[in-house]
C-alpha cells in the first residue's frame, strides 16, 4: 500500500491532528484484541491513521496478526471506481490476502469467504449520507458475521457532517442499497453510533444480533467539517461532501448532477434548461447559505464517472456558491430545485422510470408532490420525526 501514500496525502483538506480516529486510538494499544487471530479486514483508501498509514501496512509487521481476508465496499480497494461500476475481487500485493469486492454481483458475501477468520475489523471513513453505500457494506458485513458467530470491530471515524438532523426518513418498503434503515437522508451519527442502532434495533437482515466492539474516536468536538482524505473520486472536500448530501437526490431525475465535471454535484443542467433562467428563479427563492451562477457544462466519461447524464451534449444549468455552510440545507435546496425544474420545463423534466428517487429519498413522497397538480400535503411535514429521540440512546459521543 505504501506506493499509494502520497496520493492519499495530496487529498487532505484540513489538519485534524487533535483527533484520534478509532485505528488511532486502536494502534495505542498495540491492536491487542485481534493479537493471534486471523483477521478480516473491511477497508477501502481511507483507512489510514493520522500520519498516513494503511492499516494493512500496520498489521503487517505485527507478526502475531495474520490479515486473511480483505473485503472492499463500492469504488474498490484503491478508491478509484466509478460511481455504480462493479468491482471484481482481486488480491492485495503486500499481504497477498484477497480481496473480496462488496460491490460486485453479489453485495454480501457466502459464509465460506468467511471461512478461518476469527474477527472481523471494519474501518471506512463514511460522509454521513443515508445513501452512501459504505453503512450498507458494513451492515451486509455486521449480517453475515452474526449468521457465522463472528466478532465484529468498528474502528470510528467522525461524521463530516457533524451532529444535524434533516431529511425524511426511510419508509421500509423503499429499502434498497442507497438505503436499508429507518433513519434520515442526514443522520448525525458516526458509523460506530450507527452499527449499534442497527444491531440493537434488530435491523439486520437475518434478524440475528452481532457480537459488536466499537473503538471510539477521541478528540472530535462533533462540529461539521472534519475532512482528512476523499472517500470516493467525486467527493473531494468538505463542501463537496455537504452539497452531496443533496444533490445525490439528482440521481433520480434527468438532470445532470455534475458528473464528468470538474465539479460533480455543485453543477448541475440539462441540454434543455436556460441557465439564465434557472438562476434568476432559484434565486429569487433567497436559500439560506447558497446562491446559483449560469453556467455551461459539457459531461465527459472519465475514470472516475464513466457514463455520465448527457455524455459529450452542452448542458446549461447553475453553479451552486456555497457562502455559509453552517446556514445552507442541502436536502431542502436540492427538492427545491427538482421543483422550480419541473415547473419551469414540464414537457422536459421527468424522474428516471425506474423510480430510483424513491429509494434515494425513501418514500415516492418526493415524485408524487412534483408529479401532482394541486400538492395538497406538506412535503416537509414528515421531516419532523422521533428520530433525536431514537438517536440520543445510541450517541457515543
């Protein structure tokens, strides 16, 4: 992993030295739980410690500690697949263990990949995003090890969207990969926090409750904005992670998001929208932190988003400038603008027929309101749930 290091370090956003992530805290005790055992790894690029360091190289000069699986969620090992491309197995040069894709044609491994492992160490930074698929990864992972009586290790890492709340909660029914738990587009909770929310809230698939140990971060003061390295290829900084947590929502409609830009999620158009007049409209609204430029764009396949909306069209659409991203509501703005699109362009605007924005949003609450001519209920209304109630037994920090 070592060759690697130097691209990790060219993502760095912000210094957090102050903080101690749970690999951090998990190496000032020498990895004493998972000595003599033979260990499964959940990673990906960012399981690194503060000074850069691959938890794989660090176990690998611990002689007592023999890595025997690797198993990596979506984007791959190295972090660098596409958005939705399948990532096939391989194995990890240093170690040589193998490394078993997440994000292949099956999501959750057979009991037999699992086999001689005798614990079971999770370590993925996640950006705190109901459908960002690492929790779905992880939970698939914390499922198979109940069903096999399999010790499951989270080392935490802060959520870089710190403590709020905001979004609808997923009805059930609407369960899916970018989305299996009750919970809101924009948690609060750290991965750890949330592991034991699912596993005490018997959500796992198979009904059965793992064997858990969280090792805590130390040192996060739980504000938005802590940023070490880019979890995925689109997701680059802090802000990127925050204008996401809405933006996604693009997904289900036939608006470009920004991939195969520069600038994914932050631009966003279509071959048939007028910028100009998309902005002034957004604009007049006055949205708390944000406001939208008139901009031009033209999608291209590229490493990181092959086959992107409009692939090689001119799309005219808005930039979001980001002023105030304590005061910006990514998920409100970003219903917004599925709304003002669909009322300034109807014949053009339409919602992919798969209805893949029910599952981003978690209910058809979103498609119906737009697809309606008299809305007659409050979208939002439901957003003003039970879920602090529910959260505040499960904090740990």
């Amino acid at each position: 992993m070592r060759f690697f290091y130097i691209l990790i370090l060219s993502f760095l956003w912000s210094c957090e030295s102050h903080v101690s992530t749970g690999l951090d805290n998990f190496i000032s005790h020498n990895f004493n739980i998972i000595q003599h055992k033979n260990v499964g790894l959940i990673i990906n690029h960012t399981s690194v410690d503060k000074a850069g360091n691959h938890i794989v190289d660090l176990l690998s000069i611990e002689p007592s500690i023999n890595v025997l699986k690797i198993f990596s969620p979506e984007h791959g090992y190295m972090g660098t697949k596409s958005a939705g491309e399948l990532v096939n197995d391989d194995i990890e040069p240093l170690t040589g263990a193998k490394i078993v894709s997440l994000y292949g044609v099956d999501k959750k491994p057979s009991p037999q990949e699992l086999d001689n492992i005798d614990v079971l160490v999770y370590d993925i930074q996640d950006i705190g995003s109901r459908y960002y698929t690492y929790v779905s990864s992880m939970a698939y992972m914390m499922d198979v090890a109940a069903e096999n009586d399999i010790p499951f290790i989270i080392l935490d890492r802060p959520n870089p969207l710190g403590r709020k709340i905001s979004g609808p909660i997923l009805n059930k029914e609407f369960s899916s990969f970018v989305g299996m738990f009750p919970i809101p587009i924009r948690h609060g909770m750290t991965t750890g926090e949330l592991a034991v929310m699912i596993n005490s809230e018997n959500w796992l698939p198979s009904g059965k409750k793992v064997e858990l140990k969280i090792i805590e971060v130390s040192g996060w003061d739980k504000l938005p904005g802590y940023f070490t390295v880019s979890p995925s290829p689109n997701i680059l900084n802090y802000n990127s992670a925050l204008i996401y947590n809405g933006m996604c929502l693009l997904e289900g409609t036939n608006i470009s998001e920004g991939r195969g830009t520069e600038f994914p999620f932050t631009l966003f158009g279509a071959p048939w929208i007028n910028g100009d007049e998309l902005a002034e409209a957004l604009n007049q609204l006055e949205f708390d932190g944000v406001s939208f430029e008139s901009v031009s764009f033209t999608p291209l396949s590229l490493a990181k988003s092959k086959w992107p909306k409009y692939e090689n069209e001119l799309c005219n659409g808005c930039q979001i400038i980001l002023a105030n991203s304590e005061n910006y509501k990514p998920i409100y703005t970003a219903t917004q603008i599925i709304i003002q699109i669909s009322e300034l362009y109807p014949e053009r605007f339409k919602f992919l027929n798969t209805n893949f924005i029910d599952k981003l949003y978690g209910s058809k609450k979103l498609r119906l309101w737009v697809e309606s001519p008299e809305n007659t209920f409050n979208l939002y209304k439901d957003w003003e749930t039970q879920f602090p109630v529910l959260r505040e037994q499960y904090l740990i920090y």
